[in-house]
C-alpha cells in the first residue's frame, strides 16, 4: 500500500472503472488520502467536459461532488468511508459516462474581467470551441469565489443547463472541503449553457411596476395551476409561466418593491419545502428538489454577485414553474403534520415518507443534532445527487432561518424515506454496509415533543 507521502503527491481518480472502483480502492491507498486530496482529485476528474450533450448525471456530476464535500465533514463515523467511495465512484462513472472533448486550444493570460466577458460572449454565439478556451482559461487564472461576481448576472437567468449555473456559482466557494477543486469544473457547464443561449428568463427586463399584487410568499403560494407542458423538463416548465404571464404576473411587485433580500430567500425557501411536504410524491425527487435547490442558490447570489431584482426574478420563475407545471394541492402555510406513530428516526423512514417528516418535525430540540447526522450519512452515502444536494439545500435553508429548522428537516427526512422505497443501487455489494445509526437521546429512543 503506498504511504501517505506517496499518495499526497499521487492523488489520481483517473482511470477508474465503475466495476473497479472496490479494488482501486484498495490499491492506490485512497483509504490514506485525506478528505481534500480525495474531493480535488475527483474533481479533475470532472473538469474535462464530455463531448457529447450533456445527459442528466453528467450535468449534476460537479454539483454532486460539491455537495458531497459539504456533507462529508458531517457524515457518522462509521460511513465515511462509504460515503468517501461515492465520490471516486462518482468519478469513474462520469469518465465512462462518454468521450471527452479535445484539449482546447491555450490563450494568453487576460484580465479576469475580459476573459470573463469573452467567455459570455462566447456562450451568447453558442460557439462552443470558444466556450471551452475561455472556461479552460478562467480555470487557471480564476479562484471560486471570483465565479460568482464574474459570470452571476449573465448566467443567473439561463435555462441551459437546465438552469443549474448558479448552484455551482454560489456552493462553490462556500464548501471547505472544495477549496482545492480546479475551476475549470465550470467548463461542463458554461459548454451546455452555450448550447442553448436563447433559452432564457428575461420577463423581468421590460415591466412596469404593479400594484395591489401580494407578497412574494402570498403570490407563490397562489401559483396557478397550468399543467406540465408536455414534460417535466426545466426549460419548457419556466417557459411555460414566462409564455403564459404567469410569472410577471405574480411576482412584479416582488421585483419593484424595495427588496428585503433575506425575507425574500426565506420566503422561496418555505414555499419549495412545503411543497416536497404537501403535494403527493410523485415529483418528490426530482422536481420539489430543484424547486428548492436551483431557487435557494439563486437567492444566495442575490444583492452580492447578482442584483437582488434578478435574483428575485429568477428565483420566484422557479418556484412558480415548478408549482405551475407540478402542483396538485393549494398550499396551506399553516400545515404540520399528525404526531407520528413511530419511536426512531430509522423505523420512521422505514414506514414511509410523511411518517419520516412527521417523526422529525415533532422532534425536541434535543434530538435535532441526531436526526441531522443521521439524513447526512444517509444522503452521502446514497447514489442519487439529487438527494445529496437537497439535503446540503435543507441544511443550509434551516441554518439560514433557525425558526423553521424542523420544516426543512423534515422534507429531507421525507425525502430520504422516499429513497428508502426504492430498489439499492447495488454498489457496496461485497462491502460491509455500516447500518444507519438511530438518532437517539440518552435513552435510546428519541424523545417527541411538542
């Protein structure tokens, strides 16, 4: 086995098979890496763009790893390396997931703010060789925490992509763990985009300002119901309420008001929670996850990176797409759920998605370091990013609003519980599997309380 010096000069993902990734394991010492090493050198992994357009796991790929890294620090003890395996697993499976693009070709070093503009300008005229010197370049030059001021405003309103830039331009350089990650992972992105640079929300450049129209919450939570477009994709679901006027509609006032930017990101975050708790669970894991994940993100860049009236804008079309084209109830702000009639967080999940949410939400307080450490582990090591991502998401909503902690709680526990339903992925087959520990108190059981 190398010793750690060897593998700290040697930390190299590259070249895994999805079939090996047990005895590669093993072999190169990843064991020995730390957690930065590990998140790095997937991380090269993923910075090299594949050719081909990008399917759904290869478009989440860099976002899985930045939400693994985010969760990895607070995995149970006995998952780490489990969890640790997802991410060179994620790795192998993005390097077979299709050919890579050719090495573009190098340009001079330039000015962040030029390179910057070159790279938008490139992605406006869907050129895509241009695209990818230009990302390849920022990489170089660039630090994640440059990505946000640089490409924000430009890139917030894109729904190529499917409107997944600004989670990575604001979880980016906010994730420790992925502080040694290249830049260059916004290369995959920044070529998808360019794919489609039509595809844009751009309600908001030309309107004039309303009155007597509700509050961003109010206005969100009485989202007409129009019905999916003919799927359920990103793109024709927020073109659908642009099309309409269902979002300048809505959210008008919102955009012209004087913007409270917390009171504003808390608002969208409550509304996408309450819908993974109260609409049935048929968009649970894919589309009430970005409802919450793509909204919160853009919220995150709101007033620093982007101006709080596109943030705004932008966010609210999401929530509004996704209930317009998804929802199937009117929703009740003023929803709880009954007690539950389970004693562990574990049994909870077994039993199904609204016992696991109601477990969590009467919870004490007491119990609430339990039951976080407990969804942490299970979304790390679970295959599905989108479970990974919506978890950091709740995490970050409770941290953001400590008030309503148990809602986002509890719609990561409804939708870990939803996972728990599904077939496993098979892939810690001959592996010893640790068990999911049981929040508890000092008692063993976790208390419920009012």
């Amino acid at each position: 086995m190398p010793t750690p010096q060897t593998v700290t000069t040697a930390a190299d993902l590259s070249g895994i098979t999805p079939d090996a990734v047990h005895r590669e394991y093993r072999d190169r010492g990843i064991a020995e890496w730390d957690d930065h090493q590990l998140v790095a050198a997937a991380g090269r992994v993923l910075a090299v763009p594949r050719a081909a357009p990008a399917d759904s796991f290869v478009l989440h790929a860099p976002l899985e790893l930045i939400g693994r890294a985010a969760l990895l620090p607070h995995v149970a003890p006995g998952a780490r390396e489990q969890a640790r395996a997802r991410i060179v697993q994620l790795g192998a499976a993005y390097e077979a997931a299709g050919e890579p693009v050719a090495d573009p070709a190098s340009i001079s070093v330039r000015p962040l703010a030029t390179l910057a503009a070159d790279l938008v300008a490139a992605i406006g005229a869907g050129d895509l060789d241009a695209v990818d010197r230009f990302a390849t370049q920022l990489g170089v030059q660039a630090k994640p925490h440059d990505l946000g001021r640089l490409l924000g405003e430009a890139l917030t309103p894109a729904l190529g992509a499917a409107g997944h830039a600004p989670i990575l331009l604001h979880h980016f350089p906010r994730v420790a763990l992925a502080s040694g990650v290249t830049v260059e992972v916004v290369r995959g992105p920044a070529r998808e985009i360019a794919r489609h640079p039509d595809w844009r929300i751009t309600w908001h450049d030309a309107t004039e300002a309303a009155s007597d129209r509700p509050a961003l919450l109010d206005a969100l939570v009485q989202t007409p119901s129009l019905g999916l477009p003919g799927n359920d994709f990103i793109y024709p679901l927020m073109h659908q309420v642009e099309e309409a006027g269902v979002a300048a509609s809505l959210l008008t006032h919102a955009v012209d008001s004087p913007i409270d930017v917390a009171w504003a990101r808390r608002d969208i975050a409550r509304v996408a929670a309450w819908s993974m708790l109260q609409e049935p669970s048929t968009y649970a894991p894919y589309g009430w996850t970005h409802c919450l994940t793509m909204a919160q993100a853009v919220m995150g860049l709101a007033g620093g990176a982007v101006a709080a009236r596109t943030a705004v804008a932008v966010a609210g079309t999401f929530v509004a797409g996704f209930r317009a084209g998804l929802g199937a109830v009117t929703l009740d702000p003023e929803w709880r759920p009954p007690r539950p009639s389970t004693r562990t967080l574990a049994d909870a999940i077994e039993t199904g998605p609204s016992q696991a949410a109601a477990y969590v939400w009467h919870s004490s307080e007491d119990a609430r370091a339990a039951i976080t450490s407990e969804l942490v582990t299970r979304a790390a090591v679970h295959h599905d990013a989108h479970l990974v991502k919506y978890t950091h998401a709740c995490l970050d909503a409770a941290a953001d609003e400590p008030a309503a902690r148990r809602l986002y709680l509890a719609a990561a526990a409804y939708l870990s519980a939803w996972w728990a339903r599904q077939s496993d992925d098979g892939f810690f087959g001959g592996w010893q599997r640790v068990p999911h520990q049981r929040a508890s108190g000092a008692s063993g059981a976790t208390s419920v309380g009012g």
